[in-house]
C-alpha cells in the first residue's frame, strides 16, 4: 500500500500542543507515513529546548531546523525567516511529502508556506481565518491562506472570511479549534500534584499569567510588562508567568518577568515551558487567566476560568462571556481583575460558553487529510462572491 506522505512542521510549545492530537491521529493512521519537521522556539535552550518533549511524546523527528533567534528586531525576525525558507525548501526536496500542515500564523508558518508554494506544494491550513489586528500575524495567517489549498478553521465566522478571501467553499471546513482535543482527551492533575510538580503553592488569589508583544504597535515591550506586572502585584497575589514567544520585543519582556519573579521567590514562579497538560491544569485551578494569548480566548473558556485579556493583540477574535477585555494600563487591568473575581462572572465563567466549537477536530482533519484527493489541488480558482453579498 503507498501511504500518503503527510507533513506537519511546528515551531514552539504552543503550536505543539495545539498539534497535538493530529499528530497521534497521523501516527496511528496505517495509511499515513507522518514526516515532522521541526524548528523555532523548539531548538532553543532559551525558550526550553522543546525538541525534547516532542521526543519523549514518541514522535520521529524527520527534520531539524535551527533558525537565529538571538536578535528579535525586524531585521534580525527578517534574517530568521530568510534561514527558515532555505531550510524548509531543502527539507521539502528531500522528504518529498505529498501533502503540507501548517497551523496558525506565525513568521515560521509563512517561510515554510513560500518555500511549500515554490515546489508545487500542496498546503493543508488550520485555523486560518481568524483576526488579530494588534499583530503582523494577521498579514501572515491572510497570506498563509492564500497559499494554501486545504482549510480548516475554527468557526463558521472564519469560513467565511477564507471564502471572503477568494478560496472554494469546496476545501473549507469548520471543524471547532484544535485546542479542545486537549481539554477532553488530557487527564488533568490536581492541586497537589500540580503544586509539587511547580514548587509553589496556588492558593488564592492565584493568576496564570501569558503576556507576549504587541508586534504592529509601537510600545515599549518591557514598560507594557511593568505595567501589568505591577498591576498584578497590588494584592500579591500568587502568578504563574509562563515564557514570552519569540517575537519582536519579547527579548526585553522577557527580562522584566524575570527580574519580577526573582524578587518574589515562592508567590511568583516563571516558567519557560509548561506544556499542555501542566498548562491546562494551571488554567483549571487558577481564578484567573490574564494576558494577551489566543490560550484566554479559545481554552479557558471551555474550562470554566473567567479571563482578563489586555490590550490589542487579540482584538478581532471571537470572545466567549467570560472573557473581560481591557485596556493595556494599570488601573483598567486592576478593574477587569475585580469583576472577573465577582461571584457573578465566576457564575458566567461556569457555563463553558465557547464559541470556537466542540472537541474532536484533530479527528475531522485527520479524515481529511487522509481522504481528500491530491491530483489537481496547487491548481486555485478564484471564487468569486456572489454579487448581493460583496
């Protein structure tokens, strides 16, 4: 039997968890010959060496692929992408896959997206179709799409926009966000596993705390950390702050959030890499998921933790109720804190309210992928709307 040659490339620790379940479906599938490439974050002893929790979760590596990470300006981000398309192209020439998965939009995604186009290619993409209109994201997931011959988005809002964007109704499917394959099929731990695991105690008020830079504003990146970390700071409350992406400013964010964890030893604890079932449980037990991450938006609904999202990163997302958005200054972030601890929106919060679907996307994709003819898709009609909608 010729088995489909499917490969998936992934880029940090959030991706990878996001990835998760499709890569066992992939793995498992008798039909499939899964290839992973692997690059980013993942290769970095400064965001934690990921590789190796992609290693011990059992999957081949079928390619590594380091890229400069040492310089986060717009031209040291440039000169890491460049790295990244010659090393995606070489690997696509020697993997020879029949089929590419890439998931979301970021800088890594785009390189391997040029370098996927350029040899004929065929791309699968998840979760395209979103908005984030703080982030140079938002231009790469656009671009991402229109590269890619397979969709598969979370919402029924961002089919449409994929449609919207030209691509055929024929190759897009809502299939819900993939990170709530995690939320069902992840046995989470308990307060005291979880305690001992992370050597602080989460009594409360206990935050779980991911903040990442704001790419198409011209702030400051480590003044915006002062400011919510001395917003977060006022009732001492115990944070969790988990590690900065690798991203135009993150470099300096990243120094404020350790110099704040260092000088509050056992109430604050930094943490490069959690991964999904540590971070998961976090969410669970925590009162309050804080920052600016997609993880407020599409997890912690579904898990019942209300969420303080900061700022303009994820403006333009869908919002569950128990999401409460501020402005990114001290005082607008210490009022949505007290009305996400109400007894009201802790009620709100209870419902799981999400508008991004249901478990079992991993599944559905995985169907697809598997299923869906190759021959003839790198050839894209653009689908016109129909003139009472444009």
């Amino acid at each position: 039997m010729n088995r489909r040659r499917i490969c998936v490339v992934t880029a940090t620790r959030a991706e990878y968890g996001l990835l998760y379940w499709l890569l066992r479906e992939l793995q498992q599938a008798p039909d499939v010959e899964l290839q992973l490439v692997v690059t980013g974050a993942h290769l970095s002893p400064r965001f934690g060496m990921t590789v190796a929790a992609i290693e011990a979760d059992g999957f081949t590596i079928d390619a590594r692929l380091p890229i400069p990470l040492d310089d986060d300006s717009p031209p040291g981000v440039a000169r890491a992408m460049a790295s990244a398309t010659v090393g995606f192209a070489d690997s696509f020439a020697r993997l020879a896959p029949d089929l590419l998965v890439l998931l979301g939009d970021r800088y890594e995604m785009l390189a391997a997206a040029q370098a996927a186009m350029l040899a004929r290619l065929p791309i699968a993409h998840l979760h395209g179709g979103e908005a984030t209109e703080g982030l140079i994201d938002e231009a790469i997931r656009h671009a991402v799409t229109k590269m890619a011959h397979l969709h598969f988005v979370a919402a029924e809002a961002f089919r449409r926009r994929v449609i919207q964007l030209g691509e055929d109704p024929r190759r897009v499917w809502v299939v819900s966000a993939t990170g709530l394959d995690n939320i069902e099929r992840l046995e989470p731990l308990d307060r005291a596993a979880l305690e001992a695991d992370l050597g602080i105690r989460l009594a409360s008020p206990c935050y779980l705390v991911t903040y990442h830079p704001v790419t198409l504003r011209g702030e400051d990146p480590g003044q915006a950390m002062r400011t919510l970390l001395d917003a977060l700071d006022d009732e001492q409350p115990r944070l969790v702050l988990t590690g900065v992406n690798a991203d135009t400013g993150g470099q300096s964010m990243r120094r404020e959030a350790e110099r704040f964890a260092a000088a509050r030893p056992g109430r604050v604890l930094l943490a490069e890499t959690l991964g999904a079932r540590r971070y998961l449980s976090l969410m669970r037990l925590v009162d309050v998921v804080v920052g600016n991450s997609s993880s407020g938006l599409l997890e912690a609904p579904a898990v019942g933790t209300p969420t303080v999202d900061i700022g303009e990163r994820q403006q333009g997302r869908l919002r569950a109720p128990s999401v409460i958005h501020c402005a990114a200054e001290a005082e607008a972030i210490r009022a949505a804190l007290r009305v996400a601890r109400s007894a009201g929106h802790r009620a709100v919060a209870a419902r799981r309210e999400t508008p991004y679907g249901t478990p079992g996307a991993a599944r559905r994709i995985a169907q697809t992928l598997r299923e869906h003819p190759l021959d003839g898709l790198v050839i894209k009609r653009f689908h016109e709307l129909p003139e009472a909608v444009r």
